[in-house]
C-alpha cells in the first residue's frame, strides 16, 4: 500500500509541479509579452484538468502517507520530533497554495483582461515556487535535509 500512495503522491507532483514550470517559464511570458489573457486562459483550461486532479490526489495521499509516518495526528505537531519539520512546511505550502488558488479563481481569473496580467502573473509565479518547495519538502523525508 505505501508504494502505491507514493507513486501516486510523486505522479501529481510531477504532473502539478510541472505544469507550473512550464506556465511560468513558457505560456507566461509570452502572454505578458503580446498582453494575451486569452492564451493564458487557454492553457489553464487545458491544464486545469489534469493540474486539479493531481493536486487532489496530492493532498489525499499527502494525507494518508504523513498518517502512515505518525499515525497520532497529534504527533503532526509536535516539533521534537524530526518528521514533522518536514510534515510542517508541506502543511503550510499547501495553506499558501490554497490561498493563492481561492484569490485568483475567485478575484483575479474573473477579471482577467490586459490590465490586470501581471495580477495573474503574482499569482502564478509564487505557485510555481511553491510547488518546487512541496518537492523539496518531499524529498526530505528521505534525505534528512530539514532535520
């Protein structure tokens, strides 16, 4: 059972830490570049499909991996103990990224026009960064790196 909840967990990383990448380092600037909020809802529409799922199944198996790991909730938070520092920062990255979904989704998307690009844009690129932490936060579960 632990195999298959990391595969999953590692597949919507990929699948959502990739996406982010590839819309920060190659949709996005091209769509600030020809003021094109059209491109950009292109690609999310597109993207969302496979991007929503993988962050769910994220969070599922995020969940059902770190209950494996300390299986006391309670224990989630007690920062004598190594596991959870790492725990701790996925927790929060995913309370940011949560943030920065509801605030685009509901205030940013719904308004998007050539004005308000750059808008998009300070939502975008701290998601990408976050999604590279949720990464490095992962892997250090196994190479001791926030310990």
């Amino acid at each position: 059972m632990y195999g298959t909840l990391l595969f999953f967990h590692i597949l919507g990383a990929t699948i959502w830490t990739g996406g982010h990448i590839v819309l920060s380092v190659v949709i996005l600037p091209k769509v600030l570049r020809e003021k094109s909020p059209e491109q950009l809802l292109n690609f999310e529409s597109v993207y969302e499909k496979i991007g929503m799922p993988a962050l769910i199944i994220q969070v599922i198996t995020g969940f059902l991996l770190a209950s494996r790991m300390l299986p006391d909730t309670g224990g989630w938070f007690d920062f004598s103990n190594p596991l959870t520092h790492a725990l701790a920062l996925k927790f929060i990255l995913l309370a940011l990224t949560a943030g920065f979904a509801i605030d685009a989704r509901l205030r940013v998307i719904p308004n998007l026009s050539e004005k308000n690009l750059s808008v998009m844009a300070w939502h975008i690129w701290p998601v990408t960064i976050l999604s590279i932490l949720f990464v490095f936060a992962g892997v250090s579960f196994r190479t001791g790196w926030l310990y």
